[in-house]
C-alpha cells in the first residue's frame, strides 16, 4: 500500500522527523487562506502514489496567495503520470541549500532491510543511482543487532557530515529506520531530505507498507478500504466486508471456485460453451461449511444470477464440508439451480451427501460448464 506524501508526512511527524508546514486541501481556495497564514512563498504538490512528480509537471511554485490558488486550480483533475490529480497539498516553500537522498528498503537477495543515503538526492536519483552508483551508501542491516547509532553516525560521516550535522542526519536515518520497522515498509525515502538554514527538513516523504501485514495496521487497512470505495460496485464492498474475495462480472452465471487459478479457468470454460459469468467468487484454500454457505448465499442473493457453477478440487478442501455449506446454504435460499463439479478429498462423501439431497455432481469442468450454461438457457 503507497502512501500519499503528506499520509507519510504524519508518520515521518510522528517519529520526529522534520517536514514543512503544510496543509491538504479541498478546494482551490483554501490554497489562498494557508499561503496567506504562512506568509511565505509555497509549493502546490499533487498528492499521487507515485514518484516524478516534479519532473511530470505535479509540482508548482507560487510567491502569493492568490498565485497559490491559481497553481492549485491549474493542477486538480489534470493528469499527472496517469494518475487524475484529485488532493493537492500546500506546502511552504523551502529555502534549499542542499538536496541529499536517504531510504529504507527491504533488500530481498539478503533477506534484511537496507538503509540507502546519497548526497546527490533530488528528482535525478535514479541516474545517480545508474551512472555513478558508487554516489549511494548501503548499509545492509543485520536483523538480530539492528541499526544502531554508529551505523547511522557511519552513513553521514560517509556523506560529508561531521559534527552537528552528523548527528541530526544521523538521528533522521535511525527514526526512518524505526517507521519502516514499525509500519512493516517496503519502502520508506525522503528524497530530497533538504539542508536549510534551520537544518534538515523533508521535502517529501514516501511510505510504502507490505499490505500482508494491514492486519497490524487497522488504521490502515480501514483506509484502503475507503480508497477502494469508489472502485468497488456495492456488491464487492459487500463481500468484502464479509471477508469474501469477490468480483463483479456482467453474465448470469454464478461461479464459485477455490484458488484464484481454478476459478479463472472455471470463468473462461463457462464463456467457452457460450455462457456468461456473472460473478468472480474464490473461496481461497481450507474453506469450513460455515464460509462455503456464506459464498453460496452471497451469490443466491445476487437477483441477476440465474444458476450457480461450484467448481472445487479438494485439497486442504474437503468436498464432504463443501456439500454440507451448498446444503445449508440451500435450506434459506430461493431455488436456483446449482451445478457442482468436485473431486479430491472426501470426493465420495461429498458426492454422496449432495446426491441425497437430490443435487447431481460432475468430475469434469468442461461437462459441468455445458450443463450449467443449457440450464441457464445458453448453447
Ligand atoms: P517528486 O518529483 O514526486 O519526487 O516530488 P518532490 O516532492 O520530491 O519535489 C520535486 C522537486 O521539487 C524536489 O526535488 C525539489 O527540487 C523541488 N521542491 C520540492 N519542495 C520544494 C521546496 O519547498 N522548495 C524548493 N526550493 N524546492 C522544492
Ligand atoms: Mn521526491
């Protein structure tokens, strides 16, 4: 999950690294209010989850307030790097002495975080990085001792720094350090950390978190949720509030399968005998009768569906627990018809039980597919 710059601005706040004033706002017109209150000149930013936005034309400069509102104006609902502009932050505008680059990342091949710093930060990193890679410090750091302040204290002597300056950069890389430990980062950089006449101050500000690891960061898990809102029909909301991996399709066909490969395959059999899935739904591995009932109902509840395709492969599955959720699901549920294709464990109790309940099961998708898609009045 990325960040926008100022979302990582209040952590980088938190941890006590510096950053500008600056205020995020909604319309153009509060750029006005904010610029006048500082009474400096400002930089108008397109808070984007991506990078280069300077060089893309996201970020815009202006001396006063009326200017501010302008560069604001002329910024939202334009398209930055493929991205629609829809927040803007207003940020003072820095008296820049020097630009640097320091980040944290997770560096794969060594199984550790690194630390990365560079003097020449600034938007032209990445051909820093390809030309004179030597420009950049690397500091794997070991997992079991962790970033210590000597290592720290190293990477800004090895950037020029002596004295205060050391210490300050020195005490941003441990608290950078520390964010990225405590928000799971993929990746955290300030770039460019700037050299002000009031120290070091972070220009900008990224923060990207290992979405595996939301469930330690409700705040922000909630947050993902919202910015998906627009994306999402009612009925994915729905499902995902449920827990349910669903996505919406046109057809009338309700598919449910387990493993996102299954249920791709499943989906592209269907269309193959000519018939229309309506929906995408993958009980994922291990599913329990309980969370099988709850898929089936889902898709019951779905008025434009007018059969349902269950396509499993008992694995950590069993199909005797995929049979008892179809049936419970079926005892609240309007009659649809249902196609059931399984196989794999508990394969006979599973057909067995269905088979009692007077629903026919099949061992071949293609077969299964066909049948549904005539039931529901395809070719
Ligand atoms: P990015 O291009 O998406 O990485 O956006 P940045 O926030 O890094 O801004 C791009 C560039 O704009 C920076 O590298 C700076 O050179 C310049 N810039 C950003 N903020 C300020 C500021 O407050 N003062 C000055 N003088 N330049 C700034
Ligand atoms: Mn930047």
């Amino acid at each position: 999950m990325k960040l926008l710059e100022h979302e990582a601005k209040e952590y980088f706040k938190k941890y006590g690294i510096p950053t500008p004033q600056a205020r995020v706002i909604k319309k153009p017109e509060e750029a006005e209010d904010f610029t006048d209150s500082i009474g400096k000149s400002v930089v108008v930013k397109a808070q984007l989850p991506v990078g280069g936005r300077g060089k893309a034309g996201g970020i815009l400069f202006a001396d006063t307030p009326g200017d501010a509102a302008e560069k604001a104006r002329q910024l939202v609902g334009t398209e930055i790097r493929g991205i629609e502009v829809k927040k803007i932050m207003i940020e003072e505008k820095l008296d820049i002495l020097n630009e640097i680059y320091v980040g944290v990342t997770v560096d794969r091949s060594n199984n550790c975080y690194v630390v990365l710093a560079s003097s020449k930060g600034g938007i032209d990193i990445e051909e820093v990085a390809e030309a004179t890679p030597e420009k950049i410090v690397r500091h794997k750091v070991d997992p079991i001792h962790g970033f210590k302040s000597f290592h720290a204290n190293e990477i800004a002597r090895k950037l020029g720094y002596s004295d205060g300056e050391m210490v300050d950069l020195s005490q941003i890389l441990q608290k950078l350090y520390n964010l990225a430990i405590d928000m799971d980062a993929e990746l955290t950089e300030i770039n460019p950390l700037t050299e002000t006449v009031d120290g070091f101050i972070a220009a900008d500000a990224r923060l990207n978190v290992d979405n595996n690891s939301l469930f330690r960061h409700k705040e922000l898990k909630e947050k993902l949720t919202e910015s998906y809102h627009g994306e999402l029909t009612k009925r994915e909301l729905e499902a995902r509030n449920k827990g349910l991996t669903y996505v919406e399709l046109e057809g009338n066909i309700g598919i449910i399968g387990n493993g996102a490969g299954l249920t791709m395959a499943t989906l592209d059999t269907v269309q193959l005998y000519g018939g229309a899935p309506g929906n995408f739904l993958d009980l994922g591995g291990g599913a329990d009768p309980e969370s099988i009932e709850k898929a089936v109902n889902f898709v019951y509840s779905d008025r434009r569906i007018d059969a349902l395709f269950v396509n499993v492969l008992g694995g950590i599955t069993r199909c005797d627990h995929i049979a008892e959720g179809i049936l419970n699901a079926r005892g609240e549920s309007e009659d649809k018809p249902i196609v059931v294709r399984m196989m794999g464990t508990k394969e006979e109790e599973g057909k067995k039980i269905l088979s009692e309940a007077g629903i026919e099961t099949m061992d071949s998708m293609e077969e299964a597919a066909q049948r549904v898609v005539a039931l529901t009045g395809g070719e």
